[in-house]
C-alpha cells in the first residue's frame, strides 16, 4: 500500500530544551522578597506582619540551613574519614567504621558519620 503524502497542514512536535533551573534569589534581595510574599503572604493580615515574618525568616535563615544540613554535613565528614583512614592504611572496610567514628557524636549524627563512612565502600 503506497504510503500518503504528508499533509501540509500537520506540523511535527516542537522540541523544547529543559534548561537548568534557575538560580534562587538571594535572601533579602527585592526578587527574594517578591518570590516570599508570593508564597507566604497571605498567611499574614498585615504589611507590618509581613514585614516581620521576613524579617524572621532571615534571622534564624542560617540555624535553619545549619540543622537541615546536619544529616549531609556528618555524611561528608565520614566518608572523607573513611578516605583518609584508607589512604593512611588505618581502615580496610566499613566494619572499621565504629573504630573511627567521633566518640562525641550520638543519634543521628552518629548514625550519618558511620552512613558516610561505610559508604566509601560501596562500589
């Protein structure tokens, strides 16, 4: 069966690229604040609450990224022990990872140091 000739009037897919997402405002920039009150504002009754609210939120903004970034902080910091350990010959595997593990770390730091550490190991 001959196959038809393409009509003139059917066009093909537009390709569209997926560009890398773009760069976050920095806090306390007037695209940062816009970006904010977009998001937030309307939990407020007031401008001067708003205000406040922001305000807030770039105070503790570095003791917020410092606790959310904990987990992946202690990770590193075990995985490049484990690195340092096997470059110096002091660790053969991950079951070395409770010799070396910082004996002032407890819960979850602990749990994500020795993570970071055995995980040197993995293939």
């Amino acid at each position: 069966m001959p196959l038809c000739p393409r009509s003139s009037s059917v066009q093909p897919p537009k390709v569209t690229h997926v560009n890398a997402p773009a760069t976050p405002p920095k806090p306390g920039s007037p695209e940062h604040w816009h970006a904010w009150l977009q998001q937030y504002g309307g939990d407020y009754t007031t401008d001067a609450e708003r205000r406040a609210a922001y305000d807030d939120f770039q105070t503790n903004l570095d003791t917020l990224q410092a606790v959310f970034s904990q987990s992946d902080d202690m990770h590193t910091a075990g995985y490049l022990e484990a690195h340092e350990r096997v470059a110096s010959g002091d660790a053969d595997g991950p079951d070395d990872a409770e010799t070396w593990v910082p004996a002032n770390l407890n819960g979850y730091a602990r749990a994500d140091w020795l993570e970071g550490f055995r995980s040197h190991f993995e293939l």
